[in-house]
C-alpha cells in the first residue's frame, strides 16, 4: 500500500520560514508521533530546495553519530557527511533533515553552531523533546524556530478525501451567517462523522483510501496507539502516564467536570503527578483543557493547573481507544456514528473532536464551571445546579463561551446562566451542534463542523 503525500497548511508556514529566516535559524517542527512530520518535511526539501540530507535518528550509524563531536572542523563535517549519503550539498541551496532529533540530542545541541556557520538550512522534526533524557546534559539551541503539528484538520481531511471546495462553501455560510439547508448539512455530517471515525493520522487515511474498509482503518489505529502506549511506559516506567492516557474515554464518558486521577490511579492527585502530566502533554499525543477560575482575557494567569480535562489528539484514535478490548465491529460508536444515531450518552466523542479542531486552529483550551441556588415555586432549593461551560476562547479583550451538543438540540441554559454572570467580558456566544446555521437572540448556533472557524 502506496504512502499519499497529503496537502498539509503547515507547508505554507514552513515557506515562510525559509524566506524570512533566510538560514539564521533551524525550523523545529514538534508533534506526536506518525502525524506526518518526516513526510512533508521530506517533501518541502524535494520541492524547495537543490538538493537535501536526511538523518533519521532512529535508524543512523555510529559513524554519522561520531560527526557530531568533531563540529570544531566544519569542513570536514560536511566532506563527510557528503559522503556518507552520497549527496553534494550546495551553498544557501541544500537543507539538512535532522529526523526524530530528540533521539540523539547532541544533534540537536549542534544546531547553535551549524546555523551560525550559514552554509544550509537545517530542519528538525521530533516529539517528547522536552522530556528530561532528551535535554539532559545539553545546550537547548536559542535558534530554532518552533512550529507545532497536528493530526490532519477537517479541511485537510476534506482535500486528502477529494473534496477540495467544501470547506470554501462551509467558510463562506460562517462568514455571512447564511443557511445552507437541511439536506446540504447533512451531507456535510455525514462527512464530519466519516472524519471522527477515521480522524486525522495519515497512516488511517491512507488505508481508508486504499482499501475503503474500517476493520483496515481501525488495524492502523491501534498500531498507533500501541505506540504510544509503549512511549508513555519508556518515559515513565511506573505505567501512570499510560494508565491515564488508556483511561481518557472512561473519564470523558463519566461527564464529570475535570478527570479525577484517584478514579484511575488510587490515592494519586494531580499536584503529585505534575511531571507525568507535564511529559504527557509535552508528547502532544493528548490536548488538556484547563478550568478557568476567572473567565476573563488572559485566562491562562488564572487557571487552575490541577483541575483539567484530558482529550485525545486525535479523535479517530480516541473512536478505537473507548473499545480496544474488542474488536471494532463490537465498536458501539462506529455503529451509531455511521447509522447517524449517536446519541447523548456519546456526546464526548464531540466534545473530542472540538477540542481537537480548536488545538489546531491555534487556541488553548480553557472551560468554566459554577453552581447556582435552584428555585422551585418561587422558595430557594437546597441542592445546587451545575453549569458547564465545555470551552472559553480569548478574542481581543472578551472571552467567547462555547457550549457543544452531540445533537439537533439547542437549549443552552449554561450559556444563557453564564451571560448573567459574565455579560460584561462575553463577545458572542456558541452553541456546536449537528444541525444547520441558526441565529437565537445573540447566540450562534453552528453545526460542529464549523469548530475549527471560531
């Protein structure tokens, strides 16, 4: 099966950086593993530039590792590694790949002085980077400039599936408010649902494409989550940091308001565990959304750290995950998505997705909490009513609440309660459900494809 080259936005974003760095930084591109960093960095270097080297460090020899210690002759570095690919470098017209860096980081600490030298452009890709044994004992280099990479957007997942326009068509209903019917929006489910099942990763793309079977999709999907599994189990050998990331579907399922660590690892908190959580999303094999305790601009100054929840990067891995004790034709979400039935009992599977759409957008992801008196026949109730608002973004100097339905249903009492807190600092207010485009009062109601345009 032929690996696709996929239409990526990063590859624009990466030409900027050769135009404007002009070689006096490295590119570091950082991500999860097998999101398709080795890929559209080999092909830029193909398509930009007269000729490249690319060092994989997960499969290099000792000879190409001894180079790095013997950086005080530049000339020599270069006549040897030329040699050992076979390939003639060319003066400001030929990149150095360093691949998956984070595996020899003296690599990555030669860097600071490849650079200064001005020969080549140098890319770096890699994952864990921040992960103690990967910077111990070394120089972090001040020039590099670091771009993050996700799993595939909707709209890249819509031009890797054929369809290049249809995000054209979505962008420009969002823009100007406009309907686009009741049977145009369910075609455009139909697709969002497709890219919930298989997600993002270009490996589960690919086999969708190659063999339009999930059982092949699925397959792909657990590969990679065995990955990452065995990763968490090599950075922290207690299992934790697994055991938090096999149990992410479970605590999302429980519709709590943060993930309870002592419901996973007994007798554990959240302050006891900060490096594992730290290493965890350092990995970017998870997104977290930090509850914010003053839901004002700036949010990030006055979150709480110890109160999160936990969602996969990629939701197509979070659709294998929730049942990877069985097979996936036991996989309830598959059955429900496809026949259209997914009903509230699975909406985290949406509130996945919109955290997922929202990370790759560019934002952090904050969400808020708050309880208020009920009233019942005009006397004060005792028990308390809970509001959750499911994500809080910054825009200028309001905050936009977002609250995420897994289906047609548009109430929106957390959003109506929190207007009467927060009017003040509120610019607009969403609501992410599954039918068309609709204006309520000040609300924007927006079918959940439409997430990654907030």
């Amino acid at each position: 099966m032929s690996e696709r080259v996929f239409k990526r936005k990063i590859y624009a974003r990466m030409l900027q950086w050769k135009k404007e760095s002009d070689g006096n930084t490295a590119l570091l591109l950082k991500g999860a593993r097998r999101i398709g960093k080795s890929t559209i960095v080999e092909e830029f270097a193909k398509r930009e530039y007269s000729s490249y080297i690319l060092i994989d460090f997960s499969l290099v020899d000792a000879s190409v590792k001894e180079l790095f210690h013997q950086l005080s002759d530049l000339n020599y570095f270069f006549l040897r590694l030329q040699s050992l690919y076979s390939t003639s470098l060319h003066h400001r017209k030929s990149v150095i790949i360093f691949d998956e860096v984070q595996l020899y980081p003296p690599a990555r600490q030669a860097i600071k002085h490849l650079v200064k030298d001005g020969r080549y452009d140098y890319i770096e890709t890699g994952s864990l980077l921040s992960i103690k044994k990967n910077i111990k004992d070394i120089l972090i280099p001040s020039e590099e400039t670091r771009i993050s990479m996700y799993p595939l957007d909707y709209e890249e997942f819509l031009w890797a599936i054929g369809k290049d326009n249809v995000m054209d068509l979505i962008r420009y209903s969002y823009q100007h408010q406009k309907p686009l019917g009741d049977a145009v929006n369910r075609d455009l489910m139909r697709d969002f649902r497709l890219y919930v099942l298989i997600g993002g990763m270009p490996q589960a793309i690919n086999a969708y494409l190659a063999k339009n079977d999930f059982a092949a999709v699925d397959a792909v999907k657990r590969s990679i989550l065995e990955l990452y599994i065995d990763d968490f189990r090599k950075v922290d050998p207690s299992g934790k940091a697994s055991r938090l990331f096999f149990s992410i579907p479970a605590e999302l399922s429980r519709n709590t308001m943060r993930y309870k660590i002592g419901s996973v690892l007994e007798n554990e908190t959240a302050s006891r565990l900060s490096e594992v959580l730290m290493d965890m999303a350092d990995s970017m094999t998870v997104n977290f959304a930090y509850h914010a305790n003053d839901p004002h601009v700036g949010m990030a100054l006055h979150a709480d750290y110890n109160k999160f929840k936990m969602f996969l990067n990629d939701t197509g891995l979070f659709v294998t995950l929730a049942f990877m004790d069985k097979d996936y034709t036991d996989n309830e979400i598959y059955r429900k998505l496809l026949s259209d039935k997914l009903g509230t009992d699975l909406g985290y599977i949406y509130e996945n997705v919109i955290a997922q759409m929202l990370i790759s957008a560019g934002n952090e992801l904050f969400y808020y909490t708050f309880s208020e008196m009920s009233e019942k026949d005009g006397e004060l109730n005792k028990s308390k009513r809970n509001y959750e608002i499911d994500f809080l973004l910054s825009r200028k100097e309001k905050i936009v609440p977002i609250e995420v339905k897994s289906s047609g249903y548009n109430s929106h009492k957390s959003l109506d309660k929190f207007k009467e807190k927060y009017s003040a600092r509120i610019s607009n207010r969403y609501l992410l459900y599954t039918k068309d485009i609709r204006k309520e009062e000040d609300i924007l109601c927006l079918p959940v494809y439409m997430a990654g345009l907030l």
